[in-house]
C-alpha cells in the first residue's frame, strides 16, 4: 500500500485550496447578510466618557450601532483567561474584568467600543468613523519598564502594581545551592521579542441567529470550534451549547491566533440577535496588527552554573512576561506551565528554578502563537548553553553531550517525563549534515572575502500532545485536552472519519486518511476526514500544541480498534470462521491460508443491512472513541545555522541550515518536511526580521508590513531537513507532534551562530543589520576596554 | 516628535503678531484649513484636511493660544479628531524677535499622533510636519507682503 503511513502522499485538500475553490469563513453569504464594523480606541489608556452615534445612525443602510453597556446590560460575560494560575503565596491571579466592547475604559489601541451594523461593509466602515467617542485619555504604560515602575498607571483595578501573578516552579534553594557549588558560572539577560502571528487568512465571523428556532450559527477562524462554543455558551452567555452551532470551515492559517475566542465573534453573535440579521465581520490587515493575540514578549535573567568537568550544577531563571492588556484565553498558561517544565532542556540538569512574573501593559493582549513558551524555553537554555560553551573554552556540542540525557524515561526536577529520545545520536546526525568539521575551512575562506563566518547550535525539546487532562487539570486547566474520533464505515465500504481536531494548513485530511488507509488496507481516496462543525463532530479540543496526531489520530486509532473488532465479528460469522484467522489486508477481510474472504464494502452492507449478524448484535458500522493522553510527546531537535556576517554593514546571510528532528513515527513525510520548513523559516523571522512596536504612548508603531517585517523566500536559505524515529511509548502510533519544532529550534540557532560570528555575547532579538552592527562595534569597544 | 525652526519675516514685530492672532490669516495660511472660527480671544475651532502617507483625514479639534506675552510669544496648542484616522495634538511655542524692520519668527513644536495615523504613517510624520510648517511660513510670509503693499 503506498497510501499509508510513511508515504509521501500528496495533500487531498490542495486541489481546492489551489485552485481558489476553499472556502473561507468570509466566503459566507447569507441571504440577510449584514456587515460589521468596529469603533476602535485610538488611545491605550482612557476613560470612556459618552458615545454619540446619532450621525451614524442617520445615515441610510446603516441598521444599527451598539456599545457595550447594552451588550453588558444583556448578560453578556466578560471575556476570560481560562488556566487559572496561582502565585507563589497561593493568591489567585490578578483577572481583571474585559467585555467584548468596551464600558468604561480603554487599555489598549484598538479595544473595541461600539460595534456599527449596517447593509454593506463599506458603509458599516463609513459609519464606524462618524460614531463620536468623548476619552478621557490617563497615564499610558505600553512596556514591562512602564508598568512596573512605581507609581505606574494602574491599568485593572484589582490588579496592584499590574502585576498578574509571580509564581515559580522548581526547587528554589537547590538552584541557589547548585549555582553556590559551580566552578563558573554563566549569566545572561535576555529579551524574547514580541511577535505578530500574520495568519494569511485574517480573523472573520458570520453570526446567525435563527428566531423562529432560538438558535445560532457561526462560521468563524477558529482552530477549535468546540471549545469555541464552550466558551461562548459556558462564560459568555451568548446561548445554552444546544442552540449554538460553531463552524470552523477552511481557516488559512493560525499558528495560536486563532485558539483564542475574541470580542468580535461575541459581537456579531449578540448583534445578530438584536438586529436579527445575519452579521459579518472580517478583520483588515490593519485591525490584524492592532487585535491579533500578540506572541512571545518576555524580558529574562538567568543563571546556570557548571562544575570542572562541565556538567550542569544548577539553573536560575527569572522571567516578566508581557501580557498585554487583558488576560486572553490560555495567556496564563504560556509562560507558566507552558514554559519552565522545558528548562532541563536535552540535558540531565537536577537543580532547577524559575519565577515568572506576568503583567499587564497597555498593548493589545499577548497569548500562545507557534511554539507558546517552548520558543521562549529553548531560547534561553540554548543561548546558556552556547554563552556557557565560550565561558568555558568548550566545544558547544561537547558541552551539550556532557549534559545530556542519556536513557528514558527521564524525571526532571520541572514536572515534565520525557518519554523517548537519542540527543547524541540526533546531534551526530546534525553534525555530520551540516559538515561541521568541514567549518573552520569554510571561515578561513570567508575570512578571505572579508566576512565573519559563524556556526550555532541548538538541541532543543518540546513538550507536545497537549495533555493528560487529569495533569492539566491540577495545573489549573479549566478543559480536558483529550481528544475524540468517530469512525464510519458506510454501507458501500467508504469510511468517514469525524475528529475534533482541526485542519488549518496542517493537512489532516490527507494524514488521518493515511491512518485508517494503513489500517483497513483501502485507498486514501475512500476516507473522508470530516472536522471544524460542532453540528457533525461530538465534541473536540481542537489543534494546537502539536497535538493533532498524538491525541487526535489516537482516537481515530481507538476508533478503528472498536471498528474492527466488529468488522471480524460480523466476517467471522458470515465467514463461518474464527476471528483470530481474520486479516483485513487488500480491501477485504479474509481467513488465513484459505481462499475464503469477506471484500471489505461487503462487510459494510453487511452490518446494516443486518440480515446475517451475529445474534445480538447491533447493526451499523460506526464507532466513537476518546483519548486523552497518559503523557505529553516529547519531539527532540537539533539543528546548526551557519552565517555570514559582513563586518562593514551587519548585513547577515545564512548560508546554511540544518534541521534533524526527531518526531516518533512520521505518517507523511513530505508534510512533515513542510512543516518544519514553516516553522524554521518562522523561527529565522524571530530571530532576525520581526518585532512588535509600541510607542510610550502606546500606539503601534509596526502596524502594517512597511515597518513589520516578514521572512521572505529571498531572506531564507534551503534547510537540510533530516530525521531520527525513536517512537513514543505513549500514544499508539508513537507520533511526537511536528508543527512546532522549527519555531521552537530556530531562533537560538541563528543568534548562537551570529554571536560566534561576531565574538560578542550580547544580541538581542530581531538581529537586524543595524542591531548587528552595533553588536560588533560593542564587542570591539568592550574588548578595547579590557 | 519635536520639530524647531527659524524665519525671518519682513515686516514689523507688531504686525506679525496681530497676524498671528487672526484666524482669517491663520484659516488662509494653515495648509488644509477648512474652517477656523474664534470662540474667544483665545479661543478657536478649525477643521483641517491632511494626508499623511496612505492616511487622508478630517481633523476637527479645538485651538488655544496660552502663555501669552504680547507681542512677544505664545504658545498655541490643539487637538484635532480625525475619526478613524485617529488623533492628533500638538502645540508650538513661538516667539517673535525684532531684527531692524524685519522679525525673526521662531517655534519649538511637538506633536504626539494616535490611532492609524501612528500605525501607518509614523515613518512620514516628521516630514510631513516639517513641510506643513514650511508651507504655513510661506503662506504666511506671503500674506503678509500682501496685506503690506506700501513696502513693495
């Protein structure tokens, strides 16, 4: 069978998606269409005094314009952060109260205020500009340095200080011991800088509300449109779960962007009940910079002290984590639990801590994009480890297969399990890939052409399958992160398989195809994945944290066993033949060493037309299942960047790229290559190009892609992408997850291979032509004063 | 943003500064000026029409002229609306210095912008407010030439 699992099959859904025949949220259109538009703040901090929408509501085709104390005056809920986290002292975190538009203040540029429906969605915009806000504008504090500098403008009430929560995992007094014991120690400061996720498909809804049925629909961008309506039913009011049907069609894109549920979806449902029309919004590219969740945002100090042979002794980590302005919807669980447990790295480290303090800022609110506190982790333990290299006189990789973990599963002090992995064989891997030993020649070379040639490192672990519930719950999960599958043989041998995972570039719909192909031995062709509708899927946690094929496809798996559990019941008793004789190989089921066989569509007819069933047997073919997960997967990476940096401008090249990944079982290849293509090119993004910018006075200064910059196929190089398969024992596939590894290993690589280059530590995030210019005049002048 | 600057003007000292308090000579003279009509001495409300890069807006907003020391200086200071363009507010310190007949006029400006203004056009307001202050001098240079037609 060339369609299962290992092979490169091509992607099912790319005729459509390339031949302009997806269909989008905003390719909607229903026969009362009705549009909205969005009156935005353009202050980052102001009380909001009155809202005049008289001469918006005079002109023609404009059907209404609502604001947010009717929106609160009918029971709509604030938006919430759903995993409560608790500070060290065991105080609650600091929530402060956020409606979908605005009552009374403002906190950042674009919180949205009034809401404008009208016919058309030029005119809702038009009619957006002449609603007439009176602010009284208050003391801004847009940077970690404003909002916690005393007497800084208190931005929630409840929140002193804008402190959220400062909470800290690990054993305090062992790191502090194990840093005592260190013969060197290494220190650094660093920034993880701001990102703008840039989804290529923008947020968009459709809200319905049917009154004869007291029912609504929404089509939105969403990656999990169960716990869309969870959240919308549960918390926000909007209706009880059986009278709200969430669509999630094709999605271009999310990367975390759109996990979160937004003030806008909540508007347009409540807005289609007042109006009783069906309400439309969808964001521009400019309202894109101003709401889209923020990613990443953290200003870290850290410690890590090594012994004379080189082993790690101890690791201290203090981290303040931006969160903007408000507490979206997973934003607590980022740089909390999301973050510290990955502070062991690849390596055998006994002594750990790490406090992180959350706050708030008047920017727009901060939450998990591509990788979520795993970037921000191997960020800093991979520049700690290259730093320390350096220090130390040792070959980076030296230093690291010092350190690293050598069998599993391995406890670390941080919560986390790691449950399979081979970092040395990995980084061997790697090493040989990138020619490292070929690198010395390569520098004397460019040295020759007067450039700075510069080699990185980064051998990084994620935790993905996102999560055992039970552990997620004691954490302060307010869901389950287990997944559920239904699969349907119908009575023509074609199967259909619901998952509450969901596709948005993934390509799931050629994957979990794969799975059920490999299976019951029939062609991808005949499966059909079915996902994003809470009205044909029970119920699902959706995609993200890499989690669609360890807890998604694991489901699916369960499924198929109960499928074919009953599938050799039904042949073995039509077959006249024992169930331990039966094979389902080439489209039937068929008893070993004879010429006996039931073709595969004809077990199908069979269990529903349910003339020869075994008695007692139920008819029909279909079974569900759900999985939750005993333990998170464990992909491990390492990759080497190699640059070249000229001295005169900063101007930095990567020549090359190399990406071993070990991600357990691999159903797709190509796909697999493709997301680590994504992701690495998203991790040299971080590292060298991207960086949200506010101003003190809060405004948004990268608000559009002449001064937010993205990787383009020019600024990239061609990776090598090679992979080591050591399955994980915990799922049935032994799948790792694969969607978040090069945003993850990246960043660190590229700035580890930079500061070699340039022989100074010190560099910061986006490393551009300017930063690293000035780096290497620092270093020169810093050397100069020794 | 900051934004300093000198001129010198060939005419006397008073004059420049009975022009500097006329709204119909500042109306003329302010690049984009719609309307601007004096509520009190002191006191104005204007409506300017400006593009700043890809962001063409309305501004309505309220002028003040405070720490007046005639005909020496003032400050003038505003905030304007510009809907969805968002805001902008400002204000100048200007001073009036005589040199023989001429006056030597000079400002020491600073302008904050919010909204899409900042999001879209922050690379070109610094430019942007530099031509607008050439363009108001030259205006106002010009129209004072105009109305003092016994120097020509």
């Amino acid at each position: 069978m060339t369609t299962g699992i290992g092979n490169p099959v091509k992607r099912k859904e790319d005729r459509r998606f390339t031949t302009g025949r997806g269909r989008y949220t905003d390719d909607v259109r229903n026969d009362n269409q009705a549009y909205a538009a969005f009156v935005r703040s353009p202050h980052a901090h102001a009380r909001v005094k009155s809202i005049d929408t008289k001469a918006a509501l005079a002109m023609e085709g404009v059907i209404d314009v609502l604001n947010g104390k009717q929106l609160t005056g009918d029971g709509i809920g604030n938006l919430i952060c759903g995993w409560a986290i608790s500070s060290k002292d065991g105080s609650p975190m600091n929530m402060g109260a956020w409606s979908a538009l605005a009552t009374e203040k403002v906190r950042y540029v674009g919180d949205a205020v009034a809401v404008v429906i009208a016919e058309t969605q030029a005119l809702a915009r038009i009619a957006a500009e002449a609603v007439e806000v009176d602010y009284e504008t208050l003391p801004v504090a847009a940077s970690l340095t404003a909002a916690m500098a005393k007497g800084a403008p208190q931005i929630h009430d409840n929140a002193p200080g804008n402190l959220i929560y400062d909470w800290g995992l690990g054993d305090e007094a062992a790191a502090d011991a194990g840093l005592k014991a260190a013969k060197h120690v290494t220190t650094l400061d660093l920034t993880n800088n701001r990102l703008s996720p840039n989804p290529m498909e923008p947020r968009s809804a459709v809200a319905s509300y049917d009154a004869a049925e007291e029912h609504y629909t929404l089509y939105t961008t969403s990656q999990n449109p169960h716990v869309a309506r969870l959240v919308l039913s549960a918390f926000y009011n909007v209706a009880p779960e059986h009278k709200l049907r969430v669509i999630a069609p094709d999605v271009g894109g999310g990367f975390g962007s759109k996990i979160y549920i937004y003030p806008e979806e909540i508007t347009c449902l409540w807005a289609s009940m007042k109006t009783n029309r069906s309400v439309k919004w969808t964001s521009d590219r400019s309202e894109a910079f101003l709401t889209d969740m923020h990613g990443r945002d953290h200003v870290t100090t850290a410690q890590m002290g090594f012994d004379e042979n080189g082993k790690i002794t101890g690791f201290k980590v203090d981290t303040i984590a931006n969160l903007g302005a408000y507490m979206s919807l997973f934003s607590s669980s980022v740089p909390t639990y999301l973050y510290a447990p990955l502070m062991s790295g690849q390596y055998d480290i006994q002594n750990i801590y790490c406090n992180v303090r959350a706050v708030y800022t008047n920017t727009v609110p901060v939450d998990a994009y591509r990788g979520a506190g795993r970037p921000e982790a191997a960020y800093l333990v991979e520049r700690m480890m290259e730093t320390a290299a350096r220090e130390l006189n040792m070959d980076p990789a030296e230093l690291r297969r010092r350190n690293f973990v050598q069998s599993f599963p391995h406890q670390t002090p941080v919560l986390m399990a790691y449950d399979a992995g081979d970092f040395p064989k990995l980084l061997d891997m790697a090493q040989k890939s990138a020619d490292v030993a070929g690198f010395p020649a390569r520098k004397a070379e460019a040295a020759k052409r007067g450039k700075l040639r510069g080699l990185g490192y980064s051998t990084f672990i994620e935790a993905c399958g996102l999560a055992p519930s039970k552990a997620a719950g004691s954490l302060g999960a307010g869901v389950g992160l287990w997944e559920s599958a239904e699969v349907r043989v119908n009575p023509v041998g074609s199967i259909e398989v619901l998952t509450g995972s969901h596709s948005h570039g993934q390509g799931h719909e050629t994957t979990f195809a794969q799975i059920v192909a490999e299976r019951f031995d029939i062609p991808v062709e005949n499966v059909s994945i079915v996902h994003g509708d809470t009205d044909k899927v029970q119920f699902g946690m959706g995609t993200y944290g890499s989690r669609s094929a360890p807890v998604g496809m694991s489901a699916v798996v369960k499924a198929m066993d109960k499928v074919e559990a009953k599938v050799k019941k039904i042949a073995a008793h039509a077959l006249e033949a024992s169930e331990d004789d039966l094979v389902i190989e080439g489209g039937a089921v068929k008893v070993k060493g004879t010429d006996k066989q039931m073709l595969w569509h004809e077990v199908g007819l069979a269990a529903y037309t349910a003339h020869n069933l075994p008695d007692g047997m139920e008819p029909g073919l279909k079974e569900t299942a759900f999985f939750d997960p005993v333990n998170f997967s464990f992909p491990s990476g390492a990759f080497i960047c190699e640059v070249e940096v000229d001295p005169d401008t900063g101007v930095t090249e990567i020549v090359q790229f190399v990406a071993a990944d070990d991600f357990g079982t691999i159903i797709n290849p190509m796909i697999v290559e493709g997301q680590v293509h994504g992701g690495v090119a998203q991790g040299i993004g971080q590292a060298m190009m991207e960086q949200v910018v506010y101003d003190d006075n809060g405004q948004l200064l990268t608000g559009s892609y002449m001064d937010y910059t993205m990787p383009r196929a020019a600024d990239l190089p061609f990776y090598k992408v090679s992979h080591q398969v050591t399955p994980s024992p915990n799922n049935p596939l032994g799948v790792k997850g694969c969607g978040e590894a090069g945003a993850i290993g990246a960043p660190p690589a590229v700035i580890n291979a930079i500061t070699d280059a340039i022989g100074n530590n010190h560099l910061n995030m986006p490393a551009t032509a300017h930063a690293v210019w000035q780096a290497i005049r620092a270093g020169k002048s810093a050397m100069a004063a020794e | 943003m900051e934004l300093t600057g000198e001129y010198r003007i060939a005419a006397p000292r008073q004059q420049v500064w009975e022009a500097l308090n006329d709204a119909e000579v500042l109306q003329a003279c302010i690049p984009g000026c719609q309307e601007l009509e004096k509520t009190s001495d002191t006191e104005m409300l204007a409506k300017v029409t400006l593009k700043i890069g890809p962001v063409k807006a309305t501004f309505g907003g309220e002028v003040e002229l405070v720490n007046i020391d005639a005909p020496k200086s003032y400050t003038i200071q505003g905030e304007g609306k510009g809907g969805i363009a968002g805001f902008a507010k400002g204000s100048a310190d200007v001073v009036l210095a005589e040199d023989g007949d001429d006056t030597i006029l000079t400002y020491n400006a600073s302008a904050e912008v919010g909204g899409k203004l900042a999001q879209l056009g922050n690379r070109l307001i610094q430019s942007t407010a530099r031509k607008l202050a050439a363009a108001f001098f030259d205006n106002f240079h010009e129209r004072l030439n105009q109305s003092t037609p016994e120097d020509a």
